[in-house]
C-alpha cells in the first residue's frame, strides 16, 4: 500500500529510509514512531506510545533474551529518540503477575517495573508498560485517534466496532490504564485470536504487527475505516451537532474582540481572587484559536448539551479539565467596556469554581491530592473562538489542540450514535490518580519568569534583544518587534531555534505611533494573552551641539525617546488594569538623564524627560501593583543601533578621540574599568523582574561601570 491508498490518515513510510536501519528494530521503532506523531489526526502531542520487542545480549549472563522497548513516560511520539523509551526484560515483566494482588493494589505494580528494566540509563517506563507487554506481538501501536476514539466513546461503540470490522477488531470496555487492564487485554486476544487489534472503550486504540512495517500499515487501515465510517454517516441523523445557532463574527472583527478581552479571561484565569491579587502573581499564559471546528462546535444548537460533559479519553481530559466555561456573552457585547464585562464574567467564574469544588468533594478519596486549581483550562466564547490558559504557552496550545480532538469524538459519535464522556468518579480517578500526583511533583521548579509575558521595543537587536533574550532564559514569553521588518524576523527565527515555537510571537512596531503600539499589544493579547512586563529600550541618539541641532532632530529624539515611552505604556498599561495581576515597566534611560555632557542636548534633555516620566508613572501606578524602574546604561557598543546615523563621531569629536578609540575611552573613564555589555544590562532588567525586588518602585539602576557624575545624590 502507499500514500495513495489513504484518505483520511498520512502515509509517510519511506522503503529506502526504513531500509538504511536495516534489522535495528528499535531504529524502525523509533522511525514508525515519528512518522505516527507526525500526523495529529493519529495522535496528539505526548499522546499514544508504541513498543517493540526483540532479542539481545543480557550483559550479565552473556545469553540472548527478549526485550521490550516502549515509549517512556512524558515522552513524545512525533520527536521521540531512542533515549525516550524503556527497555524492559520481558519474562521479568510477565512473572510480576505471580505477585500482583488484585485492582485495588495495582498501583504498587509500577515501582516493580524498576526490577524489570533491561537498560538501566533508558526512560522511566509509564503506566501503559504492561498494555504492551503482555500481547505477544513484536511492534505494537497504542494512540488515541480522533476517529477511533468517536467509535469507543459512542453508546454503542461495542456493536459498532464488531460489525465494522466483522470481529476482527476486539473491545475492552473503559478502564483506567495499568497492570489490570493488560491482563484484560491479554484475556480479549485470548478469547479472540487472530484479531488486528483492540479498541478501549472511550480510551483509543491498540494495533499489531510482526514487522514495523506491518504494524504501521494496520494502524493506518483501521484509522482509515473507522475515519470513512463516520465520513459517510454525516448527516443521517440530521445537521452536525444540531446545525447552528448562531453566526460567527468576521475573521478580522473575532480577533479584535479575543485580543480586547483576553486579558481579562487572564486575569481571571491567574487568581482565585482579581479583585485582591497579591503581589507578585504568576499568571496562566493563553492560547486562542478560531479554528472552523471550533467555531462549527461553539456556534451548534448542541453546544449547551455536550460541552458539560467533558472528554472521553484521558489523554484529552487530563490537558482540558473536568469541562469547558462557555462564556455567556453575545457575539456584540462590547468587550472595551471593561467593568461592565468583568461585572458580567466574574460571577460565571465563580460558578465554575464552585462547580469545580463540588466534584473534587463530591468525588474525593481519603488519600486524595488537595485540591487543584479551580479555574477553566478551556473557555469557550461562541461567534469568537476558544481561549485556553494553562503555566506556559506549550501547555495551553496543547490544550486548544486537545479540546480539539474531542469536538471532534464528539461530532462523530454524535453523527453514528450518541456521545458518551467519563463519568465524573471516573474522571476524577484520572485527575487526582496518586501516580498523575507524583508526577507533577516530579517537575522542574517554574522558572523566575515562568507565566510572565514580556514586550521589549526594539528586540531584534542590540540591548533590546540581549533583554528578551534573558528574560526567555528565564521562562518568559516574549514579543519580539523593531520597526525594521527584516531585522525583526532574523531574531525571530534566532529565539525558535533557541527556544522553540512557543516563547516568542513578532510585530512590526513603530513606539511612536499608536495605532502600530496598539497592533502590538493585540499581537501580545492573541499569543499569549496579555502583558506583565514592558520594557521601554527603542531609542536613537543623536551628537550635535545646540548650534548644529536641527529642530527635526530634535524632534525625532522626543518622537521616539520620550513620546514613544508615553504610547508604549499608555497601552500596556491598558492591558495590565484588565489583567488586574499587577506587572512591570522598566525604561532604558541612560546616564545622560543626569550627566550635562558635551554635544548632547537633544539626547540628554529627552533622556532626562524619560527618567522623569518613569518617577511620575512609579507614583500613579503603585494602586495597580504596577511598578516602574529605570535602568541607565552607559556606552554600550555591542551591536548597538545607538552607534548609526552619527552618534559615535559625535562622541568622538566631543571628546577629541579617534572612534575606533571610543571603546577603550569609555571603560577607562569608569570607576571599574569595564566595558559595558548588552547582556549587562539585560542583567540589571532581569534583577528588577525576577522577584527578588517584588516591592521596589520609582528606582534607578545605574549600569556603567561606575562614573562618578553619573551617581544620583
């Protein structure tokens, strides 16, 4: 078979690359494991695992023995390497079942798995180990396509699957995952050899081969029945999820209404209390999409009826939560008005929480994880889109792309049957499992700037990008924007590199206009959800004595320096009083604001305008946790726009050097004889926002090495 063959699943199997690994059957495993995440309609990202099993050399006895590799645990399908699985001895792992001791001890089963591992630097082995390792079959494929699972979460998925399939397919009937339901997997191939593989019921799908190739090719023929089943079905019972309701609002005016009141979801999102928020809050990082599934689903007549059921399969509930808020806002409410629309969330907010803290009580065990967050992971607004927050960017696009998974199992077993979710106990078994428990408690300590979003003007370079750069060491999402496109997007794909896909979004931003500042900010709005920190650092600087000064000179200096300071906050200041979680603005003055050097009246009089301006804000935003801070830099050389149109034989002719000689000449006049980096100052930006300096406002902090007139008295 071949690409060809498919219509609803990607045929990526190349024979010459598959060839190259020759007989390594963990390479194919690996291989056939890429090329299965690398389709989402198979799996989503962290979802499904795969194994195989094959000879080798147990390194104490020197004797050949079976050996299982499976996907380890909070690994990735679609970049997974061959450090991302667990080796296990296969006979070890089937004796545990002499000791194992019924469904109620089954947990006590995966600390035994450590007694079966064959590589001891592989991956810890997940919960799923024995779901692969008690079927005799040499590659095995477990994932949750959407397709598959709208069968499993359908009433009478069971019939559905036999007759389909014509028996060749078995069924598990729902159960959380570990070493019981293997042996119940075991005990339905048993029961019906010769099967292709098995689906669980509301849970996914597990298929087989004897080969990497075969195993492949059988995951994408069931996907791709099951997938034209529901295809040809659409429609019978009538209009998908009951036809629509209402009308979304145009793509351009959608975007405009999610980037005015994400904000506000945010603020929501990140505090239990908004109208109290303590100091120094960490705020949930959004996600939104309009994604035509999403819009089809939240626009339905069926939409009040299925969102409070939540999801089906575990993978889709632990990323998504118990179930979405559906905002009740119409499609022309006026998000601008922000307390007239806070008036009307909030109470909405606090019934979900109280929703929330019922099931946690009503389904807790005495051994229970306190309770969690009771906030809404997905919120669904209809006519606009779908918003998710979650502690990073990652996890809240992966939410939006899992809640995805599940309108889509819900208008499939909708269309062939009627949709069923986890009953609450159940899911409740899943969220709050003491496995799950540890571990969250195994993950790495949030980062200083974790759920802390960032605008720095003039980021593609220079101090502005050695800014944002930290701050994204630091685990910030940051906004990346300079009025020079082209500069723009080669930092840009600089942070992906470094970063990856989820820290930085970009925008061409002019500080001295307001229109491109607000475009900016609904940039930051529709990324990530707000804003916590904005860093005032664009700037040009200029060298002329008063009598050489141009009035357009002198002009541009405050057009840029002093206005753009103004629009740049005006506007981020909007989006922190709807985010009410506090935040921070830092404005790269200069050390010019208080030193009356030579040549520099434009520049030094508009920096000292900045300076000012900074102690005026620091005094009206206290009320709003907003503080305000200055850095003040001095002769930073290194890629540095400061040094074009003139600047640097401005400062060399006032001080009668050569410019090649400027740097040398300007750490020697320093107190510490040090040249003065950009890093140095992202250092100094960093010190204000990384929480150690939470109750400092209205502050200067001088980075230069140390010159003495520059000392504030």
């Amino acid at each position: 078979m071949g690409a060809g063959d498919f219509k609803y699943v990607s045929y990526l199997w190349d024979d010459a690359t598959a060839a190259a690994l020759g007989d390594d059957q963990v390479a194919l495993l690996v291989y056939r494991s890429n090329l299965l995440g690398a389709d989402l309609r198979l799996t989503n990202y962290g979802g499904g695992n795969t194994s195989c099993k094959a000879m080798a050399k147990d390194p104490l006895t020197g004797k050949e023995v079976e050996v299982m590799w499976v996907k380890g645990s909070g690994g990735d399908l679609g970049t997974m390497k061959r450090s991302g699985l667990a080796a296990l001895y296969v006979d070890k792992l089937h004796s545990l079942a002499n000791v194992y001791r019924g469904i109620e001890h089954e947990d006590e089963m995966v600390e035994l798995f450590n007694h079966c591992i064959y590589d001891l630097a592989s991956k810890a082995p997940s919960i799923d180990t024995p779901l692969h390792g008690f079927l005799p079959f040499k590659h095995i494929d477990h994932l949750h396509p959407d397709a598959a699972i709208a069968i499993a979460a359908a009433k009478d998925g069971k019939r559905i699957v036999e007759e389909l399939f014509n028996g060749t397919l078995g069924w598990v009937e729902w159960q959380r995952p570990g070493f019981d339901l293997g042996l119940k997997m075991k005990e339905c191939l048993d029961a019906n050899p010769g099967i292709r593989g098995i689906m669980l019921g509301s849970h996914g799908l597990f298929t087989w081969g004897d080969t990497a190739y075969e195993s492949y090719i059988n995951t994408l023929e069931v996907i791709e029945r099951c997938a034209q089943y529901l295809e040809d079905n659409y429609g019978k019972k009538g209009p998908i999820f009951g036809g629509q309701k209402i009308q979304s609002l145009p793509k351009d005016e959608r975007l405009k209404k999610a980037a005015a009141l994400a904000p506000v979801l945010r603020g929501f999102c990140s505090n239990s209390d908004v109208k109290t928020p303590p100091s120094g809050v960490r705020g949930m990082i959004g996600h939104f999409t309009d994604d035509e599934r999403v819009l089809e689903f939240i626009n339905s007549n069926h939409l009040d009826k299925l969102a409070p059921m939540g999801t089906s399969c575990p993978d889709h509930f632990l990323r998504t939560k118990i179930s979405p808020l559906v905002l009740n806002l119409t499609t022309d409410e006026d998000v601008n008005n922000v307390a007239a629309v806070k008036e009307k969330i909030q109470p909405q907010f606090e019934e979900y929480r109280q929703m929330y803290a019922n099931y946690y009580n009503n389904c807790k065990h005495d051994n229970s994880p306190a309770i969690r967050d009771a906030n809404p992971v997905v919120i669904l607004y209809p006519g606009v889109g779908m918003f998710t927050f979650a502690k990073d960017k990652q996890t809240a696009r992966v939410a939006a792309e899992f809640y995805i998974n599940a309108i889509n199992v819900m208008r499939g077993s909708e269309a062939i049957s009627e949709y069923t979710s986890l009953p609450r106990q159940e899911a409740f078994n899943i969220e709050y499992w003491l496995l799950e428990e540890a571990k969250l408690q195994r993950m790495p300590k949030p980062k200083a700037l974790s759920g802390r979003i960032a605008l720095i003007t003039g980021s593609a370079g220079g101090i502005g990008k050695a800014i944002a750069k930290k701050f994204a060491e630091e685990g910030a999402c940051v906004i990346i924007n300079d009025i020079n496109e082209e500069r723009m997007q080669g930092t840009m794909e600089e942070f992906k590199k470094q970063f990856g896909r989820d820290t930085a979004a970009s925008v061409v931003l002019d500080v001295t206009n307001e229109e491109s500042a607000a475009t900016a900010f609904e940039k930051a709005c529709l990324a990530f959800g707000g804003v916590d920190i904005i860093v005032n650092n664009a700037g040009i600087s200029i060298s002329k004595s008063i009598a050489e000064h141009t009035l357009e000179e002198w002009d541009r200096l405050y057009d840029i320096l002093v206005k753009g300071q103004f629009i740049v906050s005006k506007a981020g200041i909007a989006i922190m009083r709807k985010q009410n979680i506090g935040g921070d603005i830092i404005n790269i003055v200069s050390k010019n604001a208080v030193v009356a050097g030579p040549n520099n009246p434009g520049y030094g009089s508009a920096k000292a305008a900045q300076a000012h301006l900074s102690r005026l804000m620091a005094a009206e935003l206290g009320g709003d946790k907003i503080r305000v801070n200055t850095v003040n830099p001095d002769a930073v050389i290194s890629d540095s726009n400061i040094w074009a149109g003139g600047w640097a034989e401005g400062r060399a002719k006032a001080y009668g050097i050569t410019v090649e000689e400027l740097p040398a000449y300007y750490a020697k006049r320093t107190l510490l004889n040090e040249v003065i980096l950009p890093e140095d100052i992202a250092n100094a930006c960093f010190a204000f926002v990384g929480g150690l300096l939470s109750k400092s406002t209205g502050n200067a902090l001088n980075v230069d090495g140390g010159v003495a007139m520059g000392f504030y008295r």
